[in-house]
C-alpha cells in the first residue's frame, strides 16, 4: 500500500504518522521527491481501509499495489534510483561501462586489460574469481588471490572493481570489493539474498537461466527487505530452444524492468549470446532499449582464455565498442 502524503505536511506531522503505521507492525519506506512525500508500507495491509487512511489529514492518496514486489517497485520510489559507487553514479543519466575478462587469470592479464579498457572508457572492472563452472573439473578461478589481484588492478587504474560471491563463506574477502556480483546461478538462493542485505555494498543481479522478470524482482525483493536498497539488475539471456546464441537476449525485459521499478538494469552482452562478434550489436541494443549500463568481457588473448574466450572481445574490439556506444548515449541523453 502507498500513501501519497499532502504538500503542505510538516516534518513532525509526517514523523506522527510514520510512528503510528510501525506501531501497528508495519515496515515504512520513505521516497521524498521534489513536490510530495510517497511512503510505502510492507507488510500485512489487507485489514486497513483506505477509508479510515484519508481521515488522516496528512494524507493526499492511497493506493494498493498489488505486484509481490514493493520495495523495488517504482510505484513506491517514483524517481530513477542512482547508485553511487567509488566517485561513479548508476542509474537516471548515467550509463555504467562494466569490463574485464570472465576470469583474472593472472597479474598480467588483470592489469593489462584494466589498463586497456579504462583507457578505452570503462568505468568499472569486472573480473572473476571465484567461478560458477558447469564442470566441476574447469578452471575454478583463482579465489582470494584473484581478488587481491583485482585490488591491485584497481590501485593502478582506480577503476572500482565488480566480482562474484558465490557463497556467503566467501563474503570476509570482499571487503575491499566495490560491487558483489550475485550469478545466474545463484539469483535464487535465498538464503544468500538474505545475508545480503546486511551488506552495505552495492549488488549486481544477474538474472537466472530460466527465470522470469518478476522472479528477478523478487529476489531483488529479498535484497532490499533485509536493508541493502542499492541493487542493479542485470539481464544477461535466457535460456531458450534455439541454440545459435547460447542465451536468449530478453531485450524488451529492459523497458519492463525500467517501467515497474525504479532500480538500475544492465545488459551482459556476453554470456547473452555467447559470441564475440555479436557483443557490440548487442551492446548498441542495450542502450537503445533504455539499459543503464553494460558488463562486456574482454580478454587481451581470447584464444587461450580460461574461461569464456568464445565470448570476449579484445580490447582493440572493446575501444571500437565504445566509440560506437558513445553515440548511442548521446542520442538517448545518458553520460558515462
Ligand atoms: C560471469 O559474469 O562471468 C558469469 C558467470 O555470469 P552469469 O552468472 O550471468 O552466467
Ligand atoms: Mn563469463
């Protein structure tokens, strides 16, 4: 349920209020834009009339909103949410360049490629180290060394760095990690969600195989009920019959997902169709469906990458990319 409060309400009288909805159990979320105050309450609403709400004379409006998820809905946070992280800013104009291989390999090729794509005109780096493998015999990443590596990547290049948690047990080496990924994979371990949102950090969610966008928003859902607001989600294919591309990317997931909520979404051109030359096309795509970043692996020797080399563009490739994808931005208004 959302409570559109009057214009002319005062601080007190809306503190008043707030402290009444908690004493009857229920969960406030408070969006301040420019003209009104919208407060949202989770919880059980179903025995509260909107009757006896509009008696109060702070109260404008009353809607029920009946999508399961409501802390990631946009009808209780009107405005774009903009992630802040590390000096950059994701969300309403600003378009995030996410890039680095699927996996840190080694110093050389993290810091190579950190040099490369930042110089290029990504914002973060993305990069692996503990990876989510079909086959328990492939390369596993390289853990909490692939981390350090990262930082050390960052220390050069100040760009802020993404990467997978696979496991809550994981979480005491992210400490100095700039935004935890959440894979596929894991979109639905819930017990994980959980411990999530006591984490202070931003997190980056990828949509799982086969899941829908309002599964997506849910575990979104999960994230934000435990405190943590700051979520990107991330489209990154779904599993389909055909098999030329190994996902399918859900394009129009992007302008539903910009629609019914106000978080951020991103485009992982890469694992959506698992093909390099496709990356940049797809990239254009994204920012054409109104995506507010991307996340694209780029390797600087794909041919013998660990992982995902099929996929990877080189950083020649990448710099190309983006002098493309720059005009795109400027077309749809966004800043990088
Ligand atoms: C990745 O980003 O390297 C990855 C494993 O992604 P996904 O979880 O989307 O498969
Ligand atoms: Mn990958």
């Amino acid at each position: 349920m959302i409570l559109v409060l009057k214009q002319k309400a005062t601080q007190s009288e809306i503190e008043g209020l707030k402290k009444n909805l908690q004493a009857r159990g229920l969960g406030i979320h408070e969006s301040k834009g420019e003209n009104t105050t919208i407060i949202g309450l989770v919880g059980d609403t179903s025995h509260m009339s909107e009757e006896s709400l509009l008696a109060n004379p702070v109260i404008s409006k009353v809607m029920r909103v009946n999508e399961p998820y409501k802390m990631a809905n946009r009808k209780f946070h009107p405005e774009d949410t903009i992630i802040s992280c590390e000096g950059q800013k994701i969300g309403g104009n600003n378009f995030a360049i996410m890039a680095g291989p699927c996996s840190v390999e080694s110093e050389e090729q993290i810091i190579s490629i950190a040099e490369d794509v930042k110089k290029s005109g990504a914002t973060f780096l993305r990069g692996g180290a503990f990876k989510p493998r079909t086959s328990p015999y492939a390369f596993q990443g390289l853990g909490c060394e692939g981390i350090e590596l990262l930082k050390a990547a960052k220390k050069i290049t100040g760009l802020p760095i993404v990467t997978e948690l696979m496991s809550i047990t994981q979480l005491e080496f992210f400490e100095d990690v700039d935004i935890i990924q959440i894979g596929a994979r894991n979109m639905q371990n819930f017990t994980l969600l959980k411990e999530l949102g006591s984490c202070g950090k931003p997190i980056l969610l990828k949509r799982g195989l086969a899941n829908t966008v309002k599964e997506l928003l849910m575990s979104a859902e999960y994230i934000m009920a435990g405190g943590n607001e700051n979520i990107i989600l991330c489209e990154r294919g779904i599993r389909s019959f055909d098999n030329f591309t190994r996902n399918v990317l859900d394009l129009s997931a992007i302008p539903y997902l910009k629609k019914v909520s106000h978080l951020p979404v991103i485009v992982d051109p890469s694992h959506a169709t698992g093909l390099a030359w496709m990356v940049p096309t797809m990239s254009k795509a994204a920012v054409a469906c109104g995506a507010d970043g991307i996340i694209v692996e780029v390797h600087n020797n794909p041919q013998e990458a660990l992982c995902d080399g099929e996929q990877s563009i080189t950083p020649a490739e990448f710099d190309k990319l983006m002098n493309q994808v720059r005009k795109y931005l400027e077309f749809e208004g966004k800043i990088i």
